[in-house]
C-alpha cells in the first residue's frame, strides 16, 4: 500500500467544517493504467500509468437524432374508445412551457439569461428517468455547450446497482459496499440518507472510483471534488487518492452523526478520485461532486430507479439541509410521477397530502429555492396482440402537480404533453427509431435526448418571454 498523508489539523473535519487539500501540478500528468475489470478481479494496484487524455475548451453542439414515422400505429383505447395520438414526432411536437406564477417562471428565467455571467447549478432529483442519465445527460451538454463547462456536477461513487449508466463519466466500483436506499433492507436502520443514497463499508479491498471520460468531448475535465459522508461515532477512515498522487486520511469519527465534507482543488485536467475504507471502522459515502471554477452550468442527476418524492420524509432533514446547502443548487427540478401513477393502490388524495409534505421538506431545507417540478411521462399498458390502452392515472398525478407548484413557488413542466400527450408513448414504439421502450414507461435513447431537448425549449422561453 502506498504511504498516506494524515493531516494534524483534523479538528475542523471532525466539526463538520470543510477541508481543504491543494494538489500541486507537474509536468507529464498520468492517471492510472488500470481497468475496471482488473481492480474488481484482482484489488487497487496504482504501478501502471497512461498519459492523461487532454481536454478541449471548445464543445461541440450536440445532435438531436433524426425520427420518422415507422410502421402503422397498432390500435389504442382511450377511456374504452378508440383513438389516435396525433404530432407525436419530435418534429412536430409544441413547445411545453413551464406553468405556474408569473414571478416564479420569471426566477428561472433570470437565471438561464445570466448562465454564462455566474456560477449555474441545476440539480435534478427524481427516479429511473434521472438515474438512467440519457435525459439528465443530454441537458449538461447542452447547456454546458452554450454556457460553459463547469463539470459533471454530483455523482455517487459507489452507486445502488451494479448496472447504473452515467454520461460522460466513468465510475467504477468493487462488489462489496453495502449500498442502500429508503425500501432497500440494509445493514443499518437510521435515516442518513445524505441525498438518497448511501454506500457502506469497513473493509480496506472495497473501492470506489469516479474519472473523467477518456473519449466523450464533454465530461474531459475537473479541478474540484467534493467528497460528501457521513460524520459519526465510531467511523473510520477513507483513503482518498488523486491520480497517483499520495493518498489523503480523512476521518469520519465524531461524537454526533453529521454532514462531513472534504475538498480537494487541483489543476484543471482529466483526473480519477479513487476512494477505498482503511479498515478501522465503517464509512459511509453520500457521493461526490466534480466541478470546474468560473461562469458556466453544471447538472446534477440524483435519480434512484422505482422511487417517489415521498422517501424523502426518510431522509434525516439536517443533512439533507447541509448537503444541498453544499451544493447550492440555483434550481431544483423534482422530476417524480411516473411510479405515483403506476401504483394503483397510491389514491388521488394520498398523493395531494404527500406531495405537500415532500415539498414542505424542500422548502424547509431552502425557503427561497427556486424549483421546478417535472411531470410523470406517458404510459401504454398492453391488452392484445396489436392493441394498448392508455394508462389513464399518468394525467391524475399530473394535474395535482399542477395544482400543488405554486403553493410552493414551483412551477410545472407537463412531461405527458411535452412528448406528445396521452398515447405518445405507445406511438413512440412505432416511430423509427423507436422513442419508446417495451415497457412503455421508459424512453429510448432517442426519445430521452428529444425530451431534454423540450426542456430546454421551457427554459428558453421563461429566459425570453418572463422577465
């Protein structure tokens, strides 16, 4: 094992304040050489180097897939009749405004008019449509396009599944973290959830590792790493390496649980931030921010697969308050729904009380946060060979979405009418390439770039038109 840095001045860690470590430059940068497969099959080895990929400053504008129309349109029933979804290709479709107070859509728009002046963080928080990171990822590279590249914003090293996908990043991590959620039994039963999640271990061959893309035009640089986890008593130690750099202590032993953070600011470049337990008590990872300094964008995707908004009275409110506090997110797009609508058994006036309770939570962390809730998509539920129907609570939970925003000084984004309203997702399977997937709950590739394409036609326009 490699020499590790202990710093004396643990005090301000111990208490919760930040900490900062200064990586110097030098010429001839590498990263280390190894892969994912090998670290997972044979342990950590740092002997083996590459040189360091480069990074442009220049991005190229991303493309928006081509769709047509595809084979004929199966038969589809709308409350027990026939029907006919009609301008469901993206060509076609309207732009979807955001809904709400006039002041409120004026917030966002202040805010996308000034990206390229200050500092821009979106943070999106919401279950398969966030995690899967094809809408989430194509927003950042969109507006970091336009506004400037502040880097990939939060990501958990150490995700909840062993199949997560990220954009424009690479994440590796060893089988043997103990990683949880709220509704996953876990080997603890508190509510230190930081943002969501939670990865867990005490034993020294566990890793996690987060590195910038070696191929991607975007995602190529960072120069801060925010490393989010729990403070508590009888925590242990997290070795924390940069590159091939000499490996940082940082504690987690403390007298109360709590928010703990550490910052690492280096030299802007393609880096890997690798992080593995000493083995003298168990940490707990709430994730890791990546960022760049300056005026520009950065995108948050904090989706977990299957979840709704209203985990979050689960979550223990102070950390919850201290780790957005730390991210200092400019908005936050609440993008649930779709699995409030899958569950018949979850009633109409549940969900009202429920949705209240989730955005008092929000607003509690940040009075002043402005927030965008992103509605539930579309849904076809097969009924014969050639015939669905439409999935007919999808508008339910949309229209209390709607209704619910402004009490919160919210504004809505129709997700449902942006696609194309109600059968857009059956007709999306028909389209070439499909914009629908199977299940007909979830989009494609195509069709989730498409969707985040409509999302920035809503900033657009509360940038232009609100003022």
């Amino acid at each position: 094992m490699k020499p590790f840095l202990i710093f004396a001045a643990l005090f301000p860690v111990l208490c919760g304040a930040s900490f900062w470590v200064a990586n110097i430059p030098s010429e001839g940068q590498t990263l280390p050489a190894q892969t994912c497969d090998d670290a997972k099959s044979n342990g950590l080895s740092f002997m083996e180097s590459i040189r360091a990929p480069g990074f442009s400053t220049s991005l190229p504008q991303p493309e928006l897939p081509t769709i047509t129309y595809g084979k004929k349109l199966p038969t589809i029933y709308k409350n027990g009749k026939r029907f006919t979804p009609k301008n469901y290709l993206p060509q076609h479709l309207q732009m979807q405004p955001f809904e709400g107070k006039y002041k409120d859509i004026a917030k966002i728009g202040d805010v996308i008019r000034k990206a390229s002046e200050r500092r821009t963080r979106i943070t999106i928080f919401g279950a398969s449509h966030t995690e899967g990171e094809f809408w989430t990822g194509h927003l950042r590279r969109v507006l970091q396009t336009r506004y400037g590249d502040l880097g990939h914003g939060f990501v958990m090293p150490a995700p909840p599944f062993a199949q997560v996908r990220f954009a424009d990043l690479n994440v590796c991590r060893s089988e043997g973290w103990h990683t949880g959620f709220v509704g996953r039994q876990e080997i603890v039963d508190d509510p230190y959830y930081g943002l969501g999640m939670r990865a867990i271990s005490d034993d020294p061959t566990q890793f996690a590792w987060i590195e910038t893309t070696h191929s991607n035009p975007h995602g190529r640089a960072v120069s801060i790493f925010e490393l989010l986890t729990l403070k508590q008593p009888g925590g242990g130690s997290l070795l924390v390496t940069l590159d091939n750099e000499q490996p940082i202590l940082f504690p987690t032993l403390s007298d109360s649980p709590g928010l703990n953070r550490l910052r690492i600011d280096t030299f802007d470049s393609n880096h890997r931030l690798t992080l593995n337990p000493l083995g003298d008590g168990p940490v707990r990872l709430f994730g890791v921010s990546m960022e760049r300094p300056g005026n520009g964008v950065l995108v948050d995707a904090i989706g977990i697969r299957g979840r709704t908004m209203r985990t979050w009275k689960y979550w223990d409110s102070q950390i919850l308050k201290d780790s957005l506090d730390a991210l200092d997110p400019s908005i936050v797009v609440v993008a649930y729904g779709t699995n409030e609508a899958s569950s018949t058994e979850y009633s109409m006036k549940q969900y009202r009380k429920d949705l209240r309770r989730s955005l008092q939570i929000l607003k509690d962390a940040r009075p002043d946060q402005i927030c965008i809730l992103a509605g539930p998509s579309d849904r076809g539920k097969k009924k014969g060979r050639r015939s669905f129907s439409v999935w007919d609570r999808t508008i339910m939970v949309a229209d209390i979405q709607r209704e619910i925003a402004p009490e919160f000084g919210c504004v809505f984004w129709d997700w449902q009418q942006a696609q194309g309203g109600e059968g857009s997702m059956i007709a999306g399977r028909y389209t070439n390439p499909p914009l629908s997937a199977k299940d007909l709950i979830h989009h494609t590739r195509p069709g989730y770039i498409h969707m985040a394409n409509q999302f920035v036609k809503a900033l657009d326009d509360a940038a232009l038109h609100y003022q």
